[in-house]
C-alpha cells in the first residue's frame, strides 16, 4: 500500500471510525406531538386498469353473468358473498376476516374525470396530478395535501418502491425509498466510502440515511419475499415511527386476456400487501391507518374474445384500515342492465375518486374542505359525506 | 469570431487568463478521459461545436425520418388487425406488431450504447452536452406503441443539427416535431370552427387541446414568469391547430382542422386564413421576445454553473442573446468566458445520466464494450440502475425534463443506487480495471485528495476501490 498513512491513523483522525450516523436527520428523535397529526393514510396506486366489476362483482343481478359469461362466479363460483348483491372475487378470501372485522370497504363505479381515450398513460397521470386535466401540472395530489398541512417533515410522507409516485411529486419533500435499495458494503467499503465523502456535507448524509433506512429491514428476512411484502413491510415499518404518509404502486391489472389467472395474481398481491401492512404495524398503529386503493379506470363491463376485458370508465376503490367504516360497498350503483352502460360499454362512472379521497384525508387530518376544493383538487365538489372515515 | 484584441475590462479577457482545461472537461463536458487531452482554451471549445461531427458517424443513431418506417409498419399490422378482429390473421398480425414493438425497445437500448460511446470518445464533450441541454429543454417522448422509442431519433434529427445556429429554429425544428407533436397532444386537437369541427356536428364536439401551447410558452419559450396570459394560451393553441404528422411523410398541416381566422398572441394578430407560416412567424417572434431570453439565460446558468448562479452571468447571457438576435453561438461564448464558469469549487452534483457517462469516460471503455450486449443485460445493468438513481432513460416524469436542483438528486435511495452501480458495473465494462491509485488521478485530475487517494489504495478489491473513486465528491460534483 503506497498510502503515507495507516488505515486506523486515516480514520480515526477524521472522526469516522464507529458510526457517524448521529448526524442523520432519521436519528433525531421525533416526538409524536410534534407531528402534524397521528392518523397514517396509505395511497396504492393499482396500475394497469383494476377491474372493479371482477373484485366485487354485482352477480345479483342477472345481467352480470350475461356480460360476463365465463369470468361470471358469484357466491356459487367461490366469490365471497357481500351483502346478497355483491360478491368479493375469490382471490380474495384472504381478506374475509377483515371485512367481518370492519376493516375493509369499496366503492364502485368511481373514476377520475378522465374520459373517452382510455390511455394508461394519460389516465394515471391525471389520477394522480387529481386535476381535470394534465396542461401546466407539475405535481401530484398528495404532495399538495403536504404543502397544506403545517409541521410536515421530509420523513413525513414515503413514496416506496421504485415506480415514479407522481401524486406524491411536488415542492414539498418527501422521501423516497426502495427496500431493494439498501445498501450491501462490506464494512470496510462502508467506511471508505464515509471517509471519501466526508467532505460533501449533502452527499454524506444521504448515504447515512441510506444506510438507517437499509437497516429499517434488518432482521426481516427477505429472502423469497416478494417485492410488494418488502414494500409494505418497509410502510409499516415507517408508519409505525414518524411517517404519517406512504404510497406505493401495485402493478399487473391490465387484463386483456386470460382474466382469470392474471386477476389472482393481481388480488394475491393485493391481499397480502394489506395483510402485512396490518401484521407488521406496531402497537395501535392499524387502528389509527386508512388505506385507499385507485386505479386509472375500470374495464369494459363486457368480456372480450380472449377471456379478458379491455379499457373502461367506471371502476372501484378500495379501502381499509382500522380508522375506516368497514364491511360496506360504497358508491351510488348505476347497474348494469340495458341503457345502464357508459357508451354501451363500460360501467357508468356516478362518482369522482377524487371525492372519496378528499373525504379520507378530510377524516384523518380535519383539513378544510374549501382547501381541499381548491387546492388539493382543484375544482372538485366534494358532494356529500360518504362516512368512510370513523 | 473570437481573434479580437484583448482589452482588460473585456470579461473575455479575464476568461483567457482563467480558463482551466480541466475544469473544462467536469464542468462543461463529461469528465476526464485519459484518453482525450483536454481543450487548451476557450476558443478550442467553441471550435468544437461546429468542427465535423465525428462522433456521430463513429456511433450513428437512427435518425427519426428512418424511425418513421418502423411507425409505418406497425400502423399496417394494426391495420389488418382492424379489419380482421377475431381471426388467425389478426391474431398474426398482432404478433408481427409485437415484433415491430420489441426491435424498437432493443434500438432504444443500442442508441443508449452510441450515445454512451460518444460521450466516451469525443474530443468536443461540450458538443454533447449542449445536446442534452437541449434535448432536456425540449423535452418529448412517444406515447404509444413504437413511437415510445422515438426519443433519440428524435434528438438526433431536431436537436442536435440545430444547437450552434438560431434559437427560433431549434425551436421550430423541436416544437413541430412529430414526437412533441405526439407528446404533447397538439395531434388530435381541433379549430372548434375549423370545418372539421362543424362536418362532426355539436353531438361529436372536438375540442382544443391547449397543452402544447401552454408549454411551449411556459417551458420553450417565455418561462412561467412571461407575461402571457389564459388568453394568450388559447389563442396560441387555436393557430397551433392544424399541426399533425403521419408515419410515411412526417410533419403535415391539415388545414381542415385549423381554426379560421387571425389569432392574437401577445397583442401580435397572426394570419386570417390558416397557414403553416403563420405558426412558424409566431414562433419566432416568442423566440425573440425578451422574457425568452431571460428564462434561456436563467436555465443555462443554473445548468452549466450552479443551481444559484451569479446574476451577472445571467445578464450577460441574456444581453449576448439579445445582441446577437438569438444566435446560440455568441451565448455560449459568454458562458465560456464568463469568470463564474471557472469557479475552482464545483456545486451543481451530477445527474444519473452524465455520473454514468463521466464514469464510462474515466474508465475509457473499450468501443465494442456494447457489441453483442441483449436487452436484458443493458435493463440489468444501466436501464434499471438509472431507474433507482432516478432518472430513467428517455423517460422524464414531464414536459419540464429533469430537475436541475441537486437536492432532488441526493437522496438516500438515489446516492444507495450510485453506490451499487459503482461498485458493481465498471468492472464488467472494462477488464482489467485500472489500478484504483491510478485511476484516482485520471478521474479526478488535480481534485483528487488525500481521502480518495487513501481509499483507493486501503479498499479490500478493485472494483470497491474504483466505486470508491466514483462516489468521491470530485467525481459526482461538476
């Protein structure tokens, strides 16, 4: 080694050796008062399209079979029967225990203000800007929910996972993080690595807050865990300290053809996701939680020629939690019978999204509804209370 | 244009005297290379922007006039799937459409690779990074289907031949291109008098769509703090209409779609009857107007020198736009000449995509270090990685491009990302690496201290020390 200087004589003048994480603004205890508020809000974004006449299929009335024909399953096909009108696809029954625990509702027949062209593209992206339209937008709903509230801190709120969060987007912070982002350095490399960058004071703490956050999932075993268990065992982790607010994305739900196994797979994932952010809360954090899952659109109510269903308007909303009213199907039905349809073909969106999610974020943090009308979503009418918050 | 006296008030003076070719290379290139000797002066940059472009026939991209038969082929199978729905025959051609889909997804990553290759091997870094700048600016991409790949042919054909001559031309060349025109919606939308709008009658309205002329004055053109009003917006969106493409021809005016009548943008009344030329006229006169060369001045500045440059800068880039009536030119001889440009400190932190470029440079990757490399190990090795870094390939979140703030970029996720990339790719880039001490040097160039120079000798492996390297401040600041 032709360095003039031992390593230990290198690192123990310049301070680095042991950890110097102390100067991460993670370390620095947060007490509860001082956040914003202490309700927790999940945002998941289900991308693809969801659906929502598939996860809650209306199969009393007699039509649905008709449009459906082999995607069709009802309360006799093994879908968990609802209220005698409605029935939870198959997939998931996981979820059954949490429904009977009052913990989990829809909403059908909700959309964005979207219409008619039914891209992906452009549907996610007014999704989650919450706008009528996407001309000089440049950030998402949930960051302007940020900006409106006082006592925010950028470890409030966590986009998780690798997909660009868009309603998160904007000029307050927030932090970003991917479990599969930790860090893996030998502990010479992590070293070095302080030492080298001991003189960028920015760079140095984002790679010690990299290594707190890559130590969040110590001791939770990953492998074989799915990249969505990872995600949500990382919120719940979070949640469970001083985040108020994480969103992450679950993908899969454009189901063109072969309905059937892709939806299980989509609703495994789903199930799970919600069932390991409840398992791994920590002390009273589920009681205090409501999670909103929106999706782009819904699918045409008709299936195709290849035992799927293509782009449609009207969808449905999922919500969980233990701050929310559960066990219910919420929205206004527009049915499905002859005349019933958007454009002869899709569900007949008869309310916003984003007036459900107004009314959760109104629930939990008591923010005004005029701000909400406003700013948050500009140019929405709320409507009336649909209760879905305790 | 540059052999004249120098007159020590003359900040072009001052520039001679501080000018650093080092510094020239990080903050106005992509690094050292120990293969390219860097620019001895000002003057040798600027000569770099107009010299022939080697680089381009050393690593040609396709560019989009040839892109556009892949748009046509794809258009046909789509055709016969139309009209044969429900058959084998559609069935095959949904197939063949896939194909078209996937050669276009593998060429998106082989240009990553030329484009990769001449940011490598350029004597004229500037040259391609003034590229990028633009490009950036005019931010655009496909929306669906093949066109989703268009981004570099796209580059290629209205940017880079377009960046040392006049700003209302880049700006015409970029804002009527098939792909912004495609991005930013201006296909579809419809004069809601044009004759178009009144065969289709009240039950079937057609509307305006005012998102291209809302950017371009906002992010092309004035800046969000221009004094343009809604008004101007929708007046501006009314003579946009018209503006369209096909795959076979390209650019294309369908007069049918136009507005009628003469629409006023910022008190200027343009045309009675629908005409091509009357866009092109209000573009140039929003290139010239001063609001555009404030906000060019401001971007260039913060992208080049700092996220807070010194005001001067900014107005000396804007008096040399406005004195030279939007020549490019003259601008970035002022940013080369300005003595802020040669702040010994470096503050603006590297994006994703110059800290991958730079690293390839400094490494001097061979030029085969693509050749024969399939789509999964370009997503497993660059594509995804830029993805954790934050800055996915041709894909900006928006119509702004990427952030230029560094706070955005230095994050845990992001710095953890770089770390992972560092340590783990460069070696698979280049076999043997150099020796880290070495390497430290010609990285790092004078700016190497005695930390990183420690690290890389005290790192258990090669790899680690040149992630090592890498990661240094020196490296990932310009």
């Amino acid at each position: 080694m032709s360095s003039p200087l031992s390593r230990r004589a290198f690192l123990a003048r310049s301070g680095l050796v042991g950890c110097s994480l102390a100067a991460s603004p993670l370390l620095t205890p947060v007490s509860l008062a001082a956040a914003p508020w202490d309700t927790r809000l999940v945002v998941i974004i289900l991308r693809g399209g969801m659906d929502g006449l598939d996860v809650v299929q209306p199969y009393g009335d007699p039509a649905f079979s008709k449009l459906r024909g082999s995607l069709a399953v009802g309360a006799e096909g093994g879908a968990h029967d609802l209220d005698g009108y409605f029935a939870m696809h198959p997939s998931l029954g996981p979820l059954v225990p949490m429904w009977d625990a009052g913990q989990l509702s829809f909403v059908h027949a909700v959309s964005t203000p979207y219409r008619d062209k039914r891209s992906h593209f452009d549907g996610q992206d007014l999704l989650e800007a919450g706008t009528t339209s996407m001309a000089g937008v440049r950030d998402g709903w949930l960051n302007r929910m940020l900006q409106a509230v006082p006592g925010v801190t950028p470890q409030t709120a966590y986009a998780v996972g690798r997909s660009d969060m868009r309603l998160l987007q904007g000029a307050a912070e927030v932090a970003n993080w991917a479990p599969d982002a930790d860090l893996r350095l030998s502990p010479q490399a992590a070293r070095l690595l302080e030492l080298v960058t001991e003189s960028d004071p920015a760079l140095h703490a984002a790679l010690a807050e990299a290594q707190v956050l890559s130590s969040v999932g110590e001791g939770i075993d990953k492998k074989g865990k799915s990249g969505h268990v990872q995600i949500a065992e990382f919120a719940a982790a979070r949640l469970s300290e001083e985040a108020r607010i994480a969103a992450f994305s679950l993908n899969g739900w454009d189901t063109h053809g072969g309905q059937a196994r892709f939806m299980d797979t989509a609703l495994t994932r789903l199930s799970e996701t919600l069932l390991t952010l409840r398992g791994k809360m920590r002390g009273d954090t589920w009681r205090k939680t409501a999670v909103v899952a929106m999706t782009e659109f819904g699918r045409t109510a008709r299936q195709n020629g290849t035992a799927g269903t293509d782009h449609g308007t009207g969808g449905l909303m999922i919500v969980a939690g233990g701050a929310i009213k559960g066990g219910r199907v919420y929205g206004q039905w527009p049915g499905i019978g002859d005349g019933d349809l958007f454009q002869d073909r899709d569900l007949m969106p008869t309310g916003d999204v984003r007036a459900q999610a107004a009314w959760v974020m109104r629930g939990l943090t008591g923010l005004d509804r005029s701000v909400l009308e406003s700013s948050i979503f500009p140019g929405l009418d709320m409507g009336g209370d649909p209760g879905l918050v305790l | 244009m540059l052999s004249r006296v120098c007159v020590r008030s003359d900040p072009w003076c001052v520039a001679l005297r501080e000018f650093d070719p080092q510094i020239a290379e990080i903050r106005f290139g992509y690094g050292l290379s120990p293969l390219k000797k860097p620019p001895e002066n000002a003057q040798d940059v600027l000569d770099g922007l107009t010299a022939p472009d080697v680089m381009q026939s050393a690593f040609p991209i396709e560019r989009f006039a040839k892109f556009r038969a892949r748009m046509v082929q794809a258009q046909a199978q789509n055709a016969i799937r139309r009209k044969n729905r429900g058959t084998d025959i559609a069935e095959a051609a949904r197939k063949q459409r896939n194909v078209l889909n996937r050669e276009a997804r593998t060429a998106m990553f082989d240009w990553l690779g030329q484009t990769m290759l001449r940011r490598t091997y350029t004597e004229t870094a500037f040259r391609e990074r003034i590229i990028a700048f633009w490009a950036d600016h005019f931010t655009a991409r496909g929306k669906r289907g093949v066109i989703r790949r268009g981004t570099s042919p796209y580059i290629e054909a209205a940017i880079r031949p377009f960046v040392t001559g006049r700003f209302d031309d880049l700006l015409q060349s970029a804002v009527m291109h098939p792909l912004m025109l495609d991005y930013l919606d201006q296909t579809r939308a419809m004069g809601p008098n044009s004759t178009r709008a009144i065969k289709r009658g009240p039950k079937n309205p057609a509307g305006l769509n005012e998102n291209l002329a809302r950017e371009v004055l906002e992010l092309h053109t004035l800046g969000v703090n221009g004094p343009y009003t809604q008004d101007d917006v929708t007046q501006l969106a009314e003579l946009f209409t018209g503006m369209t493409f096909d795959a076979r021809n390209g650019f294309k005016f369908r007069q049918d779609f136009a507005e009628p009548g003469a629409e006023t943008v910022l008190g200027v009344a343009y045309g009675e009857e629908p005409r091509v030329k009357w866009v092109r006229e209000a573009l140039v006169d929003l290139a010239a107007h001063p609001s555009t060369a404030r906000h060019l001045a401001w971007k260039m500045a913060v992208h080049f020198v700092s996220d807070h440059p010194d005001p001067k800068l900014i107005d000396a880039l804007e008096a040399a736009y406005i004195d030279h009536d939007g020549a490019l030119m003259p601008v970035y001889e002022v940013l080369l000449g300005h003595p802020s440009a040669w702040e010994p400190t470096f503050s603006n932190f590297k994006l994703p995509i110059d800290f991958v470029s730079s690293a390839l440079r400094a490494l001097a990757i061979p030029e085969n270090a693509f050749a024969g490399r399939d789509e999964k190990w370009m997503r497993r090795f660059f594509a995804m990685p830029l993805v954790h870094m934050g800055q996915t390939w041709e894909r900006p979140v928006g119509p702004d491009g990427w952030a230029e703030e560094d706070p955005e970029w230095i994050t845990p996720q992001g710095i953890s990302a770089r770390v992972a990339w560092a340590m783990d790719v460069p070696v698979r880039m280049k076999d043997p690496l150099p020796d880290p001490r070495a390497f430290a040097e010609t990285a790092l160039g004078r700016f190497a201290d005695d930390a990183v120079r420690f690290a890389a000798g005290a790192a258990e492996s090669r790899p680690e020390a040149v992630g090592l390297v890498l990661m240094s401040p020196a490296f990932q600041r310009k």
